[in-house]
C-alpha cells in the first residue's frame, strides 16, 4: 500500500489572473484552499505538480493573505520554499498531460471565474481526466472550472451529479455579487447539476463518482480527503 501512495501523483491547477473585475483590486488563488490540501496529500506520499493556463507565478489573492485568514497550513506555507517555488514557477497548462498524473485539484479563489471557467485547454484536460476515470476535485469557487466542461454523453458533466460550490449567500457576504461575472452556485444549477449546500462557512464537500467537490474554503481538506480516498 505505502509504494502506491508513494507513486501518486496529482495535478492542481490555478488561476492567473489577477483583477477582481474592474474594481481596481487584485484576485488571484486562495491560499488556503492551496494549502490545505497540498499539506494533507503530501503529508500522505503524493508527489503534487502544479499548473497554470499562463504558466509562472500564480497570483495569490490578497484577501487570503491576511492576518485572519491564516491557518497551520498558511503559515506553513510561509516558510516552506518548496511549496512557494511550485506556486511562483508552475507549469503551463497547455504543456501538462493528464495521462502523467492520477488525479486532478482546482484550488479556489476567485481568479478562476475569469480564466478557468473559459479556458478550453483546462475544459478539454478535465473532460481527459473524466474519461481515463480519474478523481476530478474542485473547492469554493474552482467549479467554475466547470462551467463549459462536458461528459461523455455531450452534455454538461455536471448534470444530474450531486455537487455544490461557493453558495449564492457566501457571495453576497463578502460583498461581490455584483463584481462577479457569474455565481457558482446558479452556474452548477443551471448546468443541471443536483446543488447543495450547508450554511454559509460550513465545511462541506459531496462527490457522485469521479467528481468532488467543496462549498468554500473550510472545506479544502475534506475535499482532499476524499480524493485521497477515491485514489486509494
């Protein structure tokens, strides 16, 4: 079992862009929604590789960086110049294969309304890991990433699964209902997917086959556990 869990590699895909809208302020990945995840599957062997549509340095989110918002896993990531160099120099999306890895991650923030929602080569690397069979895993507000990404029957992939997102409620707390181009929660619906929730900030996360996903940050590391389990 230990040499399996050695050999398990997986890919987490992020955001580059950076521009919360036009409101002059600066988006980017939520840290602990990297983080979280990262610690709690390379703490158990995997070997993680991490990927952006631009490829280099993935924009962290301010919002994520502040002094409320740490966690053990943020302020492990503070000094830990590994981690930070997977961040700072990622890999170009376009030049990843998804055949090298066994499972893929979308951390949150949110950067991916923008890019990861519209870019065709993370749509068409989803739909690959979807139809090798392999865990496909989204937190907060990376199932976005979900948006233009379809099945094997040509319809939208999330459609009659059971998944949930960064809620309807959650965006309006943090007050950027009207900056957002779309809200997770009416794009999964809209999409056919069988939405829930829990209450705003609740860990929660559901997954109906291959496919997992978070409502927001606090449930980044139940996302990864059930990866993990799904991979085992």
């Amino acid at each position: 079992m230990n040499q399996r869990i050695k050999k398990m590699k997986i890919l987490f895909v992020l955001t580059s862009h950076d521009s919360l809208g036009d409101t002059g302020k600066k988006t980017g990945f939520w840290i602990e929604e990297f983080a979280a995840p990262y610690y709690s599957l390379l703490d158990k062997g995997a070997e993680i590789t991490v990927a952006t549509p631009m490829g280099g340095k993935a924009p962290i989110d301010p919002s994520s960086d502040t002094e409320d918002a740490q966690t053990k896993d943020t302020i492990r990531f503070k000094t830990d110049k590994v981690a930070q160099d997977l961040v700072n120099y990622t890999k170009l999306l376009a030049e990843v294969d998804a055949a090298d890895f066994d499972a893929v991650f979308y951390p949150g923030g949110h950067g991916p309304l923008w890019d990861l929602a519209n870019d065709a080569t993370s749509v068409k690397l989803i739909e690959t890991f979807n139809e090798q069979g392999k865990p496909i895993a989204f937190v907060c507000h990376a199932p976005a990433a979900l948006k233009r990404v379809s099945g094997a029957d040509g319809n939208k992939l999330v459609k009659g699964k059971k998944v949930t997102g960064f809620t309807n409620s959650e965006e309006e707390a943090v007050q950027l209902t009207n900056v957002v181009p779309f809200l997770v929660e009416d794009m999964l619906k809209e999409s056919g997917g069988i939405y829930s929730k829990k209450e705003d900030w609740a860990a929660y996360a559901v997954q109906d086959g291959n496919l997992i996903t978070g409502q927001n940050p606090a449930s980044s590391e139940l996302v990864a556990k059930k990866l993990f389990e799904a991979l085992k």
